[in-house]
C-alpha cells in the first residue's frame, strides 16, 4: 500500500505494480485463516483485504457503459525487438480492424512486414524513429504535424501527431519510457511523465496517450501524471487487463504457463481526454512478443 503511495526509493517503484497478487494473497491467507479459526488472523486479513480492495475494485466499479456504440477503435502493441514475425501480429490487426494501430520496438524487419498493413490502414509515420527499435503509427484517417520527440530524455521513441477522425481532431501522443529496472531508468521515465504531461496541458484537441508505459496505474508516479493531465485510464470500470509478462509464445523467456500469468501486470497504458467516451476494452491473444496487445473501441462524438 505504502509502495503505490509514496515516491519513495527504486524497491518502492518496483514492488507498486503488484495491487492485484497483493489482493488474491491476502483473501487466500484469509480462507486459511477462517479454516484454522484464527480470529486475530481472521481479523488481520480482513483488515488488509479492506486497505487493497481499495486499490484494486476501481478498477472494475462503477461498471463502465458499454451498450453505446464505437465509432472508433485503437491498438497498441509492443511487438519486441527480439520479434522478427509479423504473422500473427499482422492476422491479429486485420482480424480487430483498428482506426489507428501503434506499434513499438519495431526493428527494420518488422517494418518491411507491417507494410502489408496499408490496404486498410492507408497513412502511417513512414519511417521508423531515429533510435532503434523504432515506433511506427499507422491510421485509416490522415496523419499530420507527426514529430518525434524525446521529452527531456536521449530515448528517441516517441511520436506526437493529429488524426482527422470522421467527427473530430485527435492529439496522438505516442511514449515508450524505459523501463524503471535501474535508478537511471527511473529518473528517465519520470522525466518522459513530466514532459508529456507539460505538452498535453498545453494542448487544446481531444488527446490519445498510448503506449508501454513501463507502469502500472498504481505507481504514484502514474498518479501523478493522470491527475496533471486529467486524463482517463481506459481501463477503468472495465477491469486492469494485464499485458506482461506474456511469454507463451516469446522464445527467450521460459514457459511458466499459469504461473506467468499470475504475475501479470498492467503496463500497457492508453489514457483518453474526458470527452471521448470508452465504450470497451480488451486485450489480444500473443503474438510472438512479452506483451499483449490492447485494443481499446470509443464513442467519438462531432465538436
């Protein structure tokens, strides 16, 4: 709990993400307790339950309104630098249809292959940013004003541009900081956090914040920046939706079947301006990287 709260220190950052197995520890503690008949246990687990279900039920309550219809479907995927098949990644966005398909960690293989991507996704950022692996964009809806940014920091993977959507103009900030894995790393995508939330609060189009965050919505650093910008996660009401570790079909990393997905966490952020309304969200199946993809559909509305 205190970890989620409090900026404190590097061990503090990394032990944040695990609201959800904090949550199914404790009410599994909690069942033992009862069968041992424990009432100081009982009492304890009950005490804690209460502390992390606060963290861990808004995410699924108020139930988001999902009878509206989408007019507007996003996907964002880090594909993995070790990835060089784009098979499934590819079977995958044709079969979901998205408006507007982010992905990261591409490496120039990949790119050839996600050319095949524009008979139905006809503009893109046509270039892989200048740091490899790179971020490619691709959009059924014209690009514009695309730029590559780095936010304060020397990891060149970001992109800023507008889409002109049927209704309206979007502000597509697309971010990939590194991962807090090292002090440095931190310090560098907290640096990436404060400068994305200064440009956003200067802009005024409807705005898409997506892409690996490296974070949960639990760090305070997250907090921090969602409430800057004003931002909604749009997870929210709908569930959290891990999307790594996914190593079933990522072949450096060993098959721990279910264990791996019990320790699944929420990295893969996309935060939407409070007048595009979420209709549903879900994750996708692997597709040969460490992540799942997620595929977010909005109702968005003319000015």
């Amino acid at each position: 709990m205190l970890s989620s709260r409090m900026s404190g220190p590097l061990l503090f950052e990394l032990l944040c993400h695990f609201q959800m197995q904090y949550f199914g520890m404790v009410l599994f503690l909690g069942v033992i307790a009862v069968w041992l008949k424990r009432s100081r246990l009982i009492l304890f687990t009950l005490f804690c339950s209460a502390l992390l279900s606060a963290q861990v039920i808004p995410w699924y309550f108020p139930p988001a309104q999902s009878d509206t219809n989408s007019n507007y479907r996003v996907m964002s995927t880090n594909l993995n630098v070790a990835n060089s098949n784009a098979t499934e990644v590819i079977k995958l966005t044709k079969k979901e249809r998205p408006d507007l398909a982010l992905f990261m960690e591409v490496n120039d293989s990949m790119a050839k292959q996600l050319e095949v991507l524009k008979t139905f996704l006809p503009y893109s950022s046509n270039q892989l940013t200048p740091y490899q692996p790179g971020t490619v964009l691709y959009s059924k809806d014209p690009i514009t004003d695309l730029k590559v940014r780095k936010f304060d920091t020397n990891n060149a993977v970001n992109l800023t541009a507008h889409v002109q959507t049927i209704n309206r103009q979007l502000l597509i900030v697309a971010i990939h900081p590194l991962p807090p894995i090292t002090r440095e790393f931190l310090h560098s995508r907290n640096k990436v956090f404060g400068a994305v939330s200064d440009y956003i609060q200067q802009q005024t189009d409807p705005v898409l914040l997506i892409g690996d965050f490296n974070t949960t919505m639990w760090s305070p650093f997250y907090r921090t920046l969602a409430h800057e910008t004003g931002l909604k996660n749009t997870r929210k009401g709908l569930g959290t939706f891990p999307t790594w570790p996914a190593n079933m079909s990522y072949r450096p990393t060993p098959k721990l079947n279910i264990l791996t997905k019990l320790f699944q966490i929420p990295i893969d952020q996309c935060l939407a301006s409070p007048s595009l309304n979420v209709v549903r969200m879900h994750t996708g199946p692997e597709i040969g990287s460490d992540h799942l993809p997620i595929i977010v559909d909005f109702s968005i509305q003319k000015e």
